[in-house]
C-alpha cells in the first residue's frame, strides 16, 4: 500500500476540511459537553469529526490499523501492525467548549515507531499544516467550507524550523496544561519569551520558525502528538523525552500514553539545554 506522505496529504486534504466544517458547525448550532471516564471534556463534534476521518481512512488505505481518541475511549483498540494512524479529530476541546480558537483536527501516521505524516487542521483559524515528504511541510489557509480540494488547489508555503539565537530563545508552552515543571524549565533555560496556546498548534509554531522549543512536561496520548511530530520532523526538527531520546509510537501497553517531552527546532538546541 502506498502511504507516501505526499499522496497522503492530497487524499486526506479533503477529509481534514470537512471534519473542520462540522466542528464549526457544532459550534454555530450549539452542543452538549460529556464527560469521559478520564473527565475530560468530549462533544458530538468530536464522535463527528472522527467519523469522517475514520471513513475516508478506511477508504484510502484499508487495512492500516487506526487508533482514534473516540473509539479508544470506548475501548476500541485494534492490533497495531508496523504502519497504523493516530487521530485526534478534535484536540484542543476544551479550547472549543470554552469558545476559544486554538482547537485542532489530528492525522499521523506511525511507521515502525516513528511518525511519517501529519496533518494538523485549525478550522477557526482557516490554518492547515501538513508534510508533504520526508524532509517538507507546508502551511495552508483555506476555509473548512472550501469542499473538495486537493493540494493543487490551494497554495502551499513550505515552513522551516529555524536556527536558535541562544539569547533570544522562544518557548510555546500549554494553555490550559501549564505546570510548576515547565515554569522551572523556562526559567532554567533563560528562554527570553514564552507564548501560551492550546492543541497541537505548539508544534506548528516551532516548525514554522516562530518559536524555538516547546516543553511538556505530564502525560499526552500519542494522538496528541503524533501528527505535530510529523510536522516538526520534515521541517527540520526533533522531539525527544526528557532523556533526549527520540519520542516513540505504539505504546500500547501504557494506554499510547506518552512521557514528558521537549520539541526542539533544530538539534544545535540540545546541548545548550539542560533537562
């Protein structure tokens, strides 16, 4: 099966617009708030959303194992082969319940541990990340009410991570998630400004150039980060657990529950940061 990331970025462009088209609806008509086992928030645009992703990839590349922040929470948990997705369809939701804008749809692909594609889709913000090759990523505007469209449609931006100055470090850190660990590493690391936002978009702003690391420190599911890994990747930089090892995919045994983690531009950072 083809899984190439450029062919994977044009089939599921369209998708990734539409479940952005139905959480926006959602928004407009109004929703209820659940709550999971976990407590955390989950809404009839979250099970929508999922659904459109889950169909289009069953219909793209069937087969390929996908594990899905709705359906895990239901307890369904495929065997995992060495390709399988991770979606989020709609990360950030308490970002979305609060009437904020930083909420995000989630699409990576794992293979042999190691994310290979992502695609990260702000449908208030009309912003869309995606690689389209091993060492590429682009940034896309387009409305979720843009329909069916693939990437030569739309006009793409390639983004770069970018070198750090060591005096003038940026950090993204977590809106909503922010903690006692990550106030110590920011003012540890002498970072000269911090921006706070919610959802996967963190990862988009280091792999813009906007920012130079990002910090998270407490637990993640590996929906959560996997296609802002991807993207980070193909624009030249590198995420890592505390250790400094390169962060990994597929623990099914913890629950795909991830370890702190840093989100580094570009490697020259790791020496110069102690964690």
């Amino acid at each position: 099966m083809d899984l190439d990331p450029n062919r994977l970025a044009n089939l599921m462009l369209a998708p990734a617009l539409a479940a952005g088209a139905a959480i926006m609806r959602h928004r407009r008509t109004g929703f209820t708030v659940e709550r999971k086992t976990d407590s955390s928030p989950v809404t009839a645009a979250d099970r929508e959303a999922e659904e459109i992703i889950l169909e289009a990839l069953a219909r793209y590349a069937p087969g390929v194992p996908v594990i899905a922040e709705e359906a895990v929470s239901r307890g369904e948990r495929p065997r995992l082969d060495d390709a399988f997705f991770l979606v989020d369809p709609l990360d950030g939701t308490r970002e979305f319940v609060s009437g904020g804008t930083d909420f995000t749809v989630n699409i990576g692909l794992i293979v042999e541990r190691t994310p290979r594609f992502g695609l990260i889709y702000a449908p208030a913000s009309d912003q869309l990340f995606v690689t389209v090759g091993s060492d590429e990523a682009v940034e896309i505007r387009v409305s979720p009410e843009a329909g069916p469209v693939s990437l030569d449609d739309v006009q793409t931006t390639p983004i770069r991570t970018r070198e750090p100055d060591p005096a003038r470090l940026v950090a993204v850190a977590s809106r909503s998630h922010r903690t006692p660990d990550t106030d110590r590493f920011l003012a540890d690391s002498r970072i000269a400004s911090c921006r706070n936002i919610g959802s996967s978009l963190k990862f988009c702003l280091v792999a813009r150039g906007d920012a130079d690391i990002y910090p998270r420190f407490g637990q993640t599911s590996e929906w959560d980060t996997a296609a802002g890994h991807a993207i980070v990747l193909a624009a030249g930089g590198l995420v890592t657990t505390l250790d400094k090892h390169p962060l990994e995919y597929g623990k099914s045994e913890s629950g795909f529950t991830n370890p702190s983690f840093v989100v580094w531009g570009r490697s020259s950072l790791l020496p110069l940061i102690r964690l």
